[in-house]
C-alpha cells in the first residue's frame, strides 16, 4: 500500500485527484484500473496567536549555556 500527498483539483463539475508517477510505476496503475484511495483532509495550523499567553522569552546569560 502506497501513501502521497497531493493536491485536489477542479475538472469541469467534478473534483480530481493526480497520482504521483513514482507510485503509479511501483503499483503498475493503468488507465482504468479500479484502485481504493483513504480520504483524509490535511489540517492547517493557524500560528497567528498560537502563542498567546505564553511567556515572554528572555536572553540567557552567556554563562549559564549547556553547551
């Protein structure tokens, strides 16, 4: 079972999806073969605000490093 991300794109009325050649080669996909795609929607992460509330940071003291 193979697994890529990819962008969905507008055909007409209709929603499309590409499959990525490097799979399409590994699986041996050919037009019209009937295979089983797994739907799941990439959630976006909005940072604006991600870190409200959140302490301040502060410069260390050079001699207080780990490193």
């Amino acid at each position: 079972m193979e697994m890529a991300e990819t962008r969905v794109k507008q055909w007409g009325n209709s929603l499309g999806l590409i499959i990525p050649k490097e799979i399409v080669k590994r699986e041996d996909i050919s037009t019209g073969d009937i295979v089983k795609v797994e739907i799941s929607k990439e959630k976006r992460i909005d940072a604006f605000g991600l870190f409200k509330g959140a302490p301040s940071f502060n410069k260390e003291d050079e001699g207080d490093s780990d490193f």
